[in-house]
C-alpha cells in the first residue's frame, strides 16, 4: 500500500468515526440542555458519546475512552457504539449494559490474546423526575455543579475498568435539581500538556467550570476546549478530548 492510498483510508476513516458520533444533543429531553464536544489527537481515536433516546421518558448518556490510539482503539470504540445500539433489551438498565460490554472485551481480549481496555460511564436520565442512574467503569468521576457552589463535587466513585476481568458493576442514583449541571470528560482534558511539561489537570478544569457556571453548557463546553487549547500553546495534542455537559433547568 503506497503512502498516498495508506493517508487516504485514514482520511476515511476520520470521517466515518465522525459519523458515528451524535451530530446534537437530543432535544427531546424537556427541562435538561446538554451540550457535547470532541476532538481525536490522530486522524482516529478511541474516545466516544453517545446520547440514546430510549422511550418518551428516558435518554441514556454515554461516555467512553479505549485505552490507546489509532486504528485499534478506533475499531474497538465503532464495536462498542454498534453494542450499544443494537443490545435494546438492556439499554435502560446501566449495570446489564456495562457488564454486557465488559464481556464483549475480555472475550475479544481472549480471542485476540491480548488485553482491550476502556473506561466508561453509563447513564440512563428519566426526563421528567431529573433522576439519573449511573454507571462508571474506571472512569474519571462526573463532576457535579450546584447553583450556588463554590466548586465542584465528584458525583462518584467508580469500578474497574473494562475488559480486564468480570466483576459486577455498582450504580448509583442522583436526582438532579433545578440549576444542577453535571460534567462528564475524558482523561485527555485534565492531562493536557503545556511546552513545558506541565499538566492542565483538576484545578484548571474547575477553575473554568467554576467562571462559566452560569453560563449555558454550550457556551461551558467551548471554554474548556479554549482554555486547554491557550494552556497547550505550542505543544502538540497528546490525547483525544472529550466533555458532555448535562443541564438541569
């Protein structure tokens, strides 16, 4: 394969990881705003969402991250999306969902001989109560914004991450209340890396949640992506970068 036709099949493969991610948020979802964005390091990458409409009443929200880069993580994330579309039996229930997919890499781990690992948070919101069941695999906590707070709170804990070994995933419950935001991101905003080695890390990220918590998620979302981009500088992106904002009106 010449060069040409390896950078063209990789150009085509951008775009069709593209596709598979949500063009907008679903705006079914009465008194909730949810705003998302992504960007892969490489032409490909492993990170991923997903907003699901499951019934009238219900949407589950999906964020992953596949350990690693490339063709790989990108093939890995696309089997993952496809699961998660096509398992409809499970979809409203966060811990069959999580199990299901953890299966789904230890036995590819096993038919492969070698290990496929990602994080992942699983969340199912029923629309009109706000309350929301989750579950996070390995996974950096979702952080939690109340309208008058003074910063942010880790939502949860979390389990080991997939497909390294069977366990029985943990889910917790939280019932959003007017004016409560909740924040989902991948490892690649919180490790960002400046010219001089130095991580955007933790502080940064709250200190910019905290300076636009009355701002809409969207308006949320493009000022993070803005102040990791003024952080980074010069430096070149060493991960993909991806946040989810959920809004509670």
């Amino acid at each position: 394969m010449t060069h040409d036709e390896t950078n063209y099949d990789l150009e085509l493969a951008a775009q069709l990881q593209a596709a598979m991610l949500p063009e907008s948020c679903p705006a079914e979802c009465e008194h909730h705003r949810m705003a998302a964005r992504n960007r892969m390091c490489g032409e490909v990458g492993g990170d991923f969402y997903d907003f699901i409409v499951l019934n009238d009443d219900q949407v589950a929200l999906v964020l992953g991250d596949v350990v690693g880069h490339g063709v790989q993580a990108a093939l890995v994330m696309a089997m993952i999306k496809g699961f998660l579309h096509a398992n409809h039996a499970n979809r409203h229930r966060p811990t069959k969902m999580v199990a299901s997919i953890n299966d789904l890499l230890c036995h590819l781990g096993d038919r492969t001989g070698s290990v496929t690992i990602c994080s992942l948070i699983y969340a199912v919101l029923d629309i009109p109560s706000g309350s929301c069941f989750l579950c996070n695999a390995g996974h950096a906590p979702p952080l939690l914004i109340e309208p008058k707070s003074f910063g942010a709170v880790h939502l949860s804990q979390h389990d080991i991450l997939l497909g390294i070994e069977p366990f029985e995933p943990t889910e917790i419950c939280h019932t959003f209340q007017p004016g409560e935001r909740m924040v989902l991101f991948t490892d690649g905003i919180p490790d960002a890396v400046d010219p001089a080695g130095e991580f955007f890390n933790s502080t940064r990220l709250n200190t910019v949640l905290m300076e636009y918590q009355h701002a809409s998620a969207d308006e949320c979302a493009d000022a993070v992506i803005r102040a990791v981009d003024d952080f980074r500088g010069t430096a070149d992106p060493t991960d993909d970068e991806t946040i989810l904002i959920l809004d509670r009106l």
